[in-house]
C-alpha cells in the first residue's frame, strides 16, 4: 500500500483542517486590512474639515471605532486558539 493511500491519523487531520482555518484566517484578515484603510482616509478626510463633524457623523465615527475594536479582539482570540492548538500538535509529533 502506498504511502498516499494510507487513511490519515487524526493529528494529520487536524493539522489539514488547521493549515485551512491558517489561509481563511489570513484572507479574512486581509479583507479586513483593507476595510480599515478605506475607513482610516475616511477619518483623516474627516478631521480636515472639523466644522463638518456632526453628531450623526461623531456618532458613526464611535461606532465604528467600537467595531475596529471588537473585531480585533477576535482576530486576536482566533490567532491565540490557533496558535494552542498547533503547539499541542507540534508536541504529540
């Protein structure tokens, strides 16, 4: 029986599924790169005419920081769960 033939073991599986959830993470995180520099001019374009800033836009403008915020801390929970689960791999090798 060749080698490619051979069912794979679990930690093989693991380690398939984890390269995968590595390239999602990383295509997600690239759209989001770039939604934060479309919404970084924004800010800048912004904050050049300061009399135009009105509550609805200061109230966008907190909403969206609130947003940025919170979708870091999840980017960086799914690295750190990544991150456990590929030393726990790496050590049963």
């Amino acid at each position: 029986m060749s080698e490619s033939n051979l069912p794979l073991t679990e930690d093989a599986i693991k380690r398939e599924q984890l390269s995968s959830d590595f390239v999602n993470l990383g295509d997600d995180f690239a759209k989001f790169s770039e939604e934060c520099a479309f919404l970084f001019d924004a800010f800048a374009a912004v904050t050049r005419e300061p009399e135009c800033i009105t509550e609805h836009t200061s109230e966008g403008i907190r909403h969206l920081c609130y947003w940025l915020k919170y979708q870091v801390i999840g980017y960086r929970e799914k690295i750190g769960e990544m991150q456990a689960c590929w030393r726990v791999l790496n050590r049963k090798k």
